[in-house]
C-alpha cells in the first residue's frame, strides 16, 4: 500500500522557492539515490535532472510527512 504525502508548510514553501514538484518528491522517495536516518527522521537524495534535490521526511504508521527539500 502505497501511503500518502503530507507537506509541512515550510516544506510547500521552500518547494515553491526551488522550484521543486511533488512529483519529484515521489521519484525521490520511491527511488532515492541515497537515504540516512537521523533518529525519528530520514534524509533522502537524488539526482533529477542533473540537479540533486533532498528531503527530509519522516514516515508515521499512515503517512509520510515531508518537513523540508533543499
């Protein structure tokens, strides 16, 4: 099951800053190049485009809550 995505509001405006889709968001998380945990959150990384976008999320039991892309 495929669970949904939820933005925190810095995350839609730092998406909106860097012109970052939620469909890159999606290839992200379904294909990182890279992922760390950092206790209750994860970072991951990769490369679209020629461009390397990050995330940092945080998975709940329903949900994944995207806090911030850089």
């Amino acid at each position: 099951m495929r669970k949904r995505i939820k933005y925190s509001l810095h995350a839609e405006k730092r998406m909106i800053e860097r012109g970052i889709s939620e469909e890159q968001i999606k290839q992200i998380l379904e294909g990182p190049d890279f992922v760390k945990s950092e206790g209750s959150k994860r970072r991951a990384e990769k490369a679209i485009d020629e461009r390397k976008i990050r995330i940092v999320y945080i998975e709940e039991e329903n949900y994944i809550k995207i806090v911030t892309v850089f």
